[in-house]
C-alpha cells in the first residue's frame, strides 16, 4: 500500500487543486492521500473564506481521503513554520510514502540543492544574507539575492521569492532536517500565479486569490462557477450568505480590543512582533480603524503586508513566540486531528494505527486522556482560533454559534 500527502489550504478548493490530487495519485501510485489542511486562519494571516470543515469536504470530494488539521500555531506561521508543522504531522503518521507539492519550479533538483543550503546555512550565505537585509530589503527578497550569490549555478528561471516555490523549498528542508523517509515530489504549477487577482477564463486554472477576490467584490458566486469542481460550487451557494464569505475586516473590533487591552505591555511576546514592530503598533493605535487599514499603515520597505497580518493574527489568537519555542522544542506536532474522511479508507486507519507515533483525534472530549500539557496547549490555540472564527462568522450572518466539542467529522 502506497500513501501520498499534501499539504494545502483549499481557501476555498478550485480546479488547480483538484489537479494536484489527480497529479500526485498519478506520479506517486498512491492507494490514499492525506491532505493536511490550514484550520479557519491562514498563512498569510488571514481568516479563512470558508471554515475548515466546508473545505474538509471539498478535498474529500475531489480526491482527497483523509483531512488533518494543521495546527493554528503553524498554519499561521512563516513558510518554515507551516512547512515544518504540516511534515511532521506527516511523517510522525509513520506510513507515509510520499508528499507531492506545486511550484512554480515545477523540478526537484534545484529546490532540494537550496533546501539543503537552507538547511546548513554555510557562513558564507548567512554572511551575505545579513548583508542583504542591511541594504533594507525585507527577508524574503534578502534571502534570494544571498542565494543567488551563494550558488553560482542556481538557475535563473527560478523565481525565490515566489510563495509556493519557497514553500517546495521548506517542505524539502522540513524532510531534510527529520531524515524522514518521506519522498518529496515536485508538481510543476499551471495557471495563474498566486498573486494574481483577476479570474483566467482560459483553459488554465485561476488562483485561489482571484476566486476570493471576485467573491468578496461581486454580489454572488456566478463568476467562479466554471473555476471550481461542480461539487465545490454546490456547497459554496449552499452556505453563500449563512457562514461565508469571511474576511479579515470581520475581526477588525475583536482585534482592536486586544489591542487596546495590551498596549500598556507591549506585544513583543507575540509571534514575529519584534521590539520595533511592537513600538510601532503602540505609536499607530489610535489611527486604527480596520484590521486591514491598519495592516496599511503599519506597512514598509522592510516588513511586507503578509507579515503584518501574521503578527496581527497572532495577536488576536494570543500565539506567542515562547509557545512557538516550547513545541519547536518538543517535537513540533502531537496529535493528528481528523477533520474528514471517506469510509472506504480503512485501511489507511489501519495503516496509521500501526505506524503512527501521535495519537489520532477524532472526538475533541477524549484528547486529555492521551495528551500531555504541551499537546493539550496547542489544542486548546486551536480550539480557541476556532471559537474567535465562528464568533465573526456568527455576528455577521447572524447565525448560531456552534461549539468546536460539538462538531461532527465529515465523512462520506
């Protein structure tokens, strides 16, 4: 039996997605695939579209067969965070095969060689990493210069500050740094990049940005019909207007709360709040008015709005850098929660139980029973991130709120 994983937020699932469950059942042979997928907040810090379990569904629809949560802590992190949570959930299952990624690249050879590079950080990179970042240019456009300098036979073609490319990257150091016996496996991206913002009506697939964009900006869903599967479709009308669409602007008081009730501390202890950032916030506070205004104004050549709204989020769901530390320092992940899964996939259960050195969550009332302070820390982060989506999703649909011990599993 062969098992194949990847890792995704599905904000919300479109055609691309669907490709890469095809993809990765074909290229690894796989019997089953795991999807571990971003809880109600995402990378860029941003509030999911749709709540997790409504994305749960749209992968099992399309090809998925079991849906785990990564946990908040990592699905709001960096690139290297989220990378390292989602491969140790992964590889901690201790069955699977294979995890299939997209990127821009589309070739492993050249990601692995800057992975590992990543991985040892030679003195000589780091030397002009900090060099680059003295220039004033922000980490991520740093890192690329210092790369580029440092491997004289990095390819040209390959574009280091593009998000999934960076993320292929990590996943690769993520292995690397485990010894996992995980295979990666390198999709060449099609479509629109992920930035782009406008819909493609070709052949080719739109970003899952210009699908959010076109739901936020338009009255109704008829514009992404022909952009997702037919089943992503069916249940996005379902719940258009009742739980979704949700944006970061729904947050906007509770994080002005929280951001009023500290401001007398400060908010360096929160995940990537520096010092300055910290002072920086403090000084801006009273010209709050959104938390994406706010993301604005905050803004500069050496911090990127994405960052921002990371910092931000963390903030609002109290995730703070000794936490970040704590689990780093344990072990990363310690539980494997199921969000979803199809009947059929028996044996892949069998096969986890066997091989898996974290317990399975499949009913939250249990968990203190198998999990220890540390794993029962990080999922009560991602209980509570649950409760904050659920209260702006409740507010602003005026819908019932429904208690994260209640919820059922999606299972078709």
């Amino acid at each position: 039996m062969k098992i194949a994983g990847v890792i995704a937020e599905y904000n919300p699932f479109h055609n691309g997605h669907q490709y890469h469950l095809e993809q990765t059942r074909a290229l690894s042979g796989a019997d089953y695939i795991i999807a571990v997928i971003s809880g109600d907040f995402m990378q860029r810090g941003v509030p999911a579209l749709i709540d997790k379990y409504a994305r749960a569904e749209m992968a099992l629809q399309n090809g998925a067969d079991l849906v785990l949560e990564l946990p908040v802590v990592y699905a709001t992190g960096s690139a290297e965070f989220f990378a390292m949570g989602a491969v140790s959930l992964l590889d901690q299952l201790g069955c699977v095969d294979f995890l299939c990624f997209g990127s821009e690249c589309g070739s492993l050879k050249p990601l692995s060689k800057i992975a590992s590079v990543l991985q040892d950080e030679p003195k000589e990179y780091r030397s002009s990493l900090q060099a680059e970042l003295k220039k004033g240019n922000s980490f991520p456009k740093a890192r690329s210069l210092a790369l580029r300098g440092f491997l004289s036979d990095c390819p040209g073609n390959i574009d280091l500050t593009s998000p999934n490319n960076i993320l292929g990257i990590e996943y690769i150091k993520a292995l690397i740094k485990r010894g996992s016996r995980i295979a990666p496996l390198a999709l060449q991206r099609q479509g629109s990049g992920y930035h782009d913002s406008v819909l493609n009506n070709s052949l080719s697939f739109s970003s899952a940005s210009a699908i959010r964009d076109n739901i936020h900006s338009c009255d109704g869903l008829s514009g992404i019909r022909q952009h997702v599967p037919s089943s992503v479709f069916q249940l996005l009308q379902a719940s258009y207007g009742k739980t979704f669409p949700i944006s970061s602007n729904d947050f906007s008081l509770m994080l002005q709360y929280r951001l009023l009730l500290e401001s007398g501390s400060g908010f360096a202890p929160y995940q990537d709040v520096t010092a300055a950032l910290s002072d920086k916030i403090r000084k801006n506070l009273y010209d709050y008015e959104s938390f994406e205004q706010f993301c604005c104004l905050l803004k500069s050549k050496e911090i990127t709005h994405s960052r921002l709204s990371r910092s931000l989020t963390h903030i609002l769901l109290d995730i703070t850098s000794s936490k970040m530390q704590e689990y780093a320092e344990k072990g990363y992940t310690f539980y494997a929660r199921i969000l979803g899964l199809r009947r059929e996939a028996a044996p892949l259960f069998c096969a986890i139980k066997a091989h898996s050195s974290i317990p399975l969550i499949s009913k939250l009332a249990d968990a203190p029973s198998f999990l220890d302070e540390t794993g029962l820390s990080m999922l009560e982060d991602d209980i509570r991130s649950a409760h904050i989506y659920d209260s702006a999703a409740c507010h602003k649909f005026q819908a019932p709120f429904i208690n994260e011990y209640s919820r059922q599993l999606v299972i078709l």
